[in-house]
C-alpha cells in the first residue's frame, strides 16, 4: 500500500505580501486611468486641480498602506500574531476614498 503524505503549502513570504501590495496598489491607479503607482505619483504637482489632487490623496493612501504592512508584518515575526493569508492581509489594510471633483 502506498501512503500518499500531503505538505501544507508554506506560509507566505515577505515578498508574497509586498507583490500583492504592489499590485493592489497599481490596481488602484489604474481606476483612474493611471498605468501604475508610479505614473500617478507623479501627478502631484499637476497644472491640472483634479489630477494633483487625486495624486496627493494616492500618495497619503499608499503611504498609509506601506506603514501599516511593515508594522503587522513586523507583529507576525515578533509572534505577536498569527500569519495572515495574503488576501486576508490585503483586507486589513487602509482603503482609498477618491476625492471629489476628480478628473476620472
């Protein structure tokens, strides 16, 4: 008789979760027509109202999201919580509110 073991897949890797944030966070962009996270950022100083101030409220989430991640990824390597999924982590972290009157 064979006895067929089966391995828990591993835990994610830090860079899992920075490749899901990175693609969350060029998602995001492309909401509003920008190619990606870096397109958008550099909008912030726009001629155009609408474009900066999409940029600005973009560069303020994105921030909030990286600090938010390294801090509970921080808490996972201390032990002081368990490992999350990727996509449970995505869900924790901080969400974008487009500002009003914006160009897209």
């Amino acid at each position: 008789m064979n006895v067929i073991t089966i391995r828990p897949a591993p835990p994610p890797s830090i860079d899992d979760y920075k490749a899901a944030i990175v693609a969350m966070l060029d998602a995001k962009a492309q909401e509003r027509r920008y190619d990606n996270a870096v397109s958008i950022s550099t909008y912030e100083k726009s001629t155009e109202e609408a474009w900066a101030a999409e940029a600005v409220a973009y560069i303020a989430w994105r921030d909030q999201v990286w600090k938010c991640a390294y801090a509970e990824l921080k808490k996972v390597e201390l032990g002081q919580r368990t490992q999350p999924t990727v996509e449970g982590f995505l869900e924790e972290l901080p969400t974008l509110t487009w500002p009003s009157g914006s160009a897209s």
